[in-house]
C-alpha cells in the first residue's frame, strides 16, 4: 500500500478520510480495513489512485530499502 512511508500522502488521507466517510478509520501498516464492502468511500479511493503512480511508489519502496 503506498500510504506506508509517504507520509504527506498519508496524512492527507487520515484527513480526508472524515470528508468522505462517517466511519472509524481502522487502518494497519499496509492495509484500510473495511467491515462491509459499501462501508469503501470509492471516490476517496479513486481519488488516491490517481495520487501515486507505480513509478513514485517504486521510488517509496527503493528509498525504504535504503535506509
């Protein structure tokens, strides 16, 4: 998941997450988890697709192994 270790992408979703859904946000290290499949805020979902292409996330996951 591209959230673990991009944290502004990360904090910009914990933020949005209250615009978009009325649910408790239960998220682990490298996972959203949702108790029922209508409980997904799709357009928030969509909208982070949109925020991390697989380019910037190789970019995370290589900066993370160089550490």
């Amino acid at each position: 998941m591209g959230l673990y270790g991009a944290n502004p992408l990360h904090d910009w979703f914990v933020t949005e997450w209250k615009n978009h859904s009325s649910k408790k946000l239960d998220m682990g290290k490298c996972c959203v988890r949702f108790k029922k499949a209508e409980d997904v805020p799709l357009k928030l979902i969509e909208e982070l697709a949109t925020k991390l292409t697989p380019e910037k996330w190789i970019g995370i996951y290589e900066k993370m192994l160089n550490r």
